[in-house]
C-alpha cells in the first residue's frame, strides 16, 4: 500500500493515462483508475510502468508512469468508494453520457469521508461546465438526510482540457502517444479551502473564455476536417489538412468563430489568430496522424445545442455574422451515418429517415423553431434528407 496521497480517475483510456494520469503521477499521487473493462484494468494492475510519448514540432520526449492501480467498479465498487473517501481528488474522463453513471460511487465516497479537507472533484470532458453536471447527478444520486454532505465534504471545479491524443499502434498495450503541448484550465472559484495542488493546471477565475475559445477552435476545426475528410473518402486528418480544399473549408470555419471569440471575450484579433494558426499546425501534423472516423464519432452530441457547430453559429446568427462555412460543416457531420462502431452515426441515420425535417433539426440541435439559426440548419436537413 502507498503512502502517497490519493487521486482517483474514472476512465482508463488513453486520456486518462496519457494526460491526467501524467499530471497526477509528476505532481506525486498515487492514481487509482476506475473503469468496467475487464481486460483493460487487469493490463493496468499486471503492469508496473506504461511508457508515454510526447510528439512536438521538435520531436519526442518518453515518461514512465508509476505508482497506479486500478479498480473494477463493475464487480468492485465498494473499493473504489473507499478509494474517492481517502482520496484528495477525483477526475474523470470518461465521456459526458458516463457522468450519471460514476456519480453514484462518488456520492457514497463522499459521505464516507472523514477528512477535514473537502475532496476536488474535477471532470475532464469535452463539454461546457462537466463538472457542474457532475456534481448535478452526484446530488440527484444522494438521500435527502445526506446532500449538506456533497457540499460540505467536498468541492467542484469546472475544467477545459486540450490536447491530442491520435490513433495508438495496434501493439502500444498501455503506452501512450500523444501531443506534447496540452492545456488544463480548471476554475478556482469553487475550492475556498485552496485548489489541489497539481503540476500543470492553469487555474483560472472565469472559465468560460478558455472553454469557448478551445471549443470553438480546436473542436470545430477538428470536427470540420473530420467530417469534410471523410464524405471525401480521405483517410487521416493530416491528409485532408493537406488538401486545399478542406483546408479552406476549416480555414472559412475558424473566421467565423474567431469573430465569436473577439468580441465576446475581448480577446485581441491578433492573439485570437495566433492561435487559430496554432491549431492548425496541431491538427495539420503527420506526426500524429488520425482517423476521420475516430475524430467524427459521436456526431448527435457534436450537433449539440452548446456544442463545436451549433454552439457558435447560434451565437453569431443572433448577432448577425455570417455562418456559412459553419453550415457547410454541420452539413458534412450529417452526412456522417452507419460509421462502423460508432453507435450515434446509425442513430443520426435513423433520425434523419423516419423524422420530419423540422423535427429532426429540433431533435439534432435542441434549437427553438423561432430561432434565427433555425431555418438554415433546416436547409440542410432538407438537402441531407432529399439525397439519401
């Protein structure tokens, strides 16, 4: 048994080894990974160390990761309320519909804290304010007699992570290849007994410019080449980087939002477009080539109402901006059914055959009928619709 403090995570995958886990491990935790797949934390707890590779602009730089367990909360769970009772915080990433599911050890570990230092709990999900929704399920899931409890015995941080994470060799096992630059913002407010103290976290008292400005940049730029990349029969993200086409496309995609970002967060046009050419270079590198399959997948939650497309158009549609490139990508997300794997593609497909236009647009994007965004979404619905 360590004797190092304790950090939990929910989500064994290659972003909770490779990012979070990496912080945690550099900032002297012992991690305690919780996840369902069998195979996956039987691999954690019969390897010692896992190695991660950073990939930069001037080549690569290798970690080991010690000092890691994991937990089965399938057939364990009583372990890991244990764990999250002893523990100084808990992170997640495990994808936005999971949260319901992990609040409910959360909340027992909680109530089971005898520590007078309230526990952290941050979600690290791509999606706005995870950890609000987090504390929101962990609350629906405590007794009544129990719920001062949540509060009292701990507290919750909004979070924004950006890094990339490509397609893994088939034989890496726990080894992790990832980008080397990362960004980790968690907001302050929420821990009045002082944040946890980890290496790497940019800890900021409003949360959402770097939310907005990360999601409306690198996801939509992301997503875009994705979506356009693969109706296009084109295999990797780098690749469709490399064809003029799409690149204009994400290009069009990221004038639009930037126009978003400036004036709403007074943030500079210089700095905004420093950025924007920074996420470029990211996505543009072979160095960490990706699927268009991977990187679309999920695509009913990335035509979300606050989500990479919707999000901004919406807001620069009231504000009368144009939005035309953005359309074009919602339009190539649509077009993104019966992906192989990818559970949400074929119920995108299904929505858009039995579902009325209107009532798919509503559906997809949880936008009002009487919005301004709302008909030129339709548009494309139709045009989608018209040619299956």
């Amino acid at each position: 048994m360590s004797n190092l403090p304790i950090a939990v995570h929910f989500g064994g995958g290659n972003i909770g080894r490779g990012f979070i886990a990496e912080l945690l491990h550099e900032s002297g935790f012992e991690v305690i990974f919780c996840d369902v797949v069998d195979a996956l934390v039987n691999k954690i707890n019969e390897t010692p160390e896992y190695k991660i590779t950073e990939v930069g602009a001037e080549g690569t730089k290798t970690k080991i990761i010690k000092n890691y367990r994991a937990i089965n909360t399938k057939y364990n769970l009583d372990d890991a309320i244990d764990a999250i009772s002893k523990a100084t915080i808990v992170t997640c990433a495990v994808g936005p519909r999971v949260l319901q599911f992990i609040a409910k050890p959360i909340s027992e570990g909680i109530i089971k804290r005898e520590s007078k230092t309230p526990l952290a709990v941050i979600a690290c999900e791509n999606m706005i304010n995870a950890t609000d929704a987090l504390r929101e399920h962990i609350l629906e899931k405590t007794a009544e007699e129990h719920k001062d409890k949540i509060t009292s015995k701990a507290e919750y941080g909004n979070s924004a992570i950006d890094r990339i994470v490509p397609t893994q060799p088939t034989d890496a096992g726990l080894d992790v290849l990832i980008e080397k630059f990362y960004e980790w913002c968690v907001e302050d407010t929420g821990f009045k007994n002082g944040p946890p103290k980890v290496n790497g976290i940019h800890w900021v008292h409003d949360l959402e410019p770097y939310i907005e400005r990360k999601l409306f940049t690198v996801n939509t730029s992301h997503a875009t080449a994705a979506y356009f990349a693969y109706n296009k029969g084109i295999k990797t993200i780098d690749q469709a980087m490399a064809d003029k086409e799409i690149k204009a496309e994400v290009t069009e995609a990221l004038k639009e939002t930037a126009h978003l970002v400036v004036k709403k967060h007074g943030i500079s046009a210089e700095e905004q477009q420093k950025y924007v050419d920074t996420i470029v270079d990211r996505i543009s590198n072979p160095s960490l080539e990706d699927v268009p399959a991977r990187v679309g997948r999920a695509p009913l939650r990335k035509l979300g109402r606050k989500e990479r497309f919707i999000g901004p158009a919406a807001q620069l549609e009231e504000q009368g901006y144009d939005v035309t490139a953005l359309m074009r990508g919602v339009e190539m997300a649509l077009r993104f059914q019966n992906v192989e794997g990818d559970d949400e593609s074929v119920e995108l497909a299904k929505i858009l055959k039995e579902k009325s236009a209107e009532e798919a647009t509503t559906e997809l994007t949880g936008l009002d009928s009487k919005h301004p965004l709302f008909p030129k979404v339709l548009e494309r619905v139709k045009k989608v619709q018209s040619e299956a």
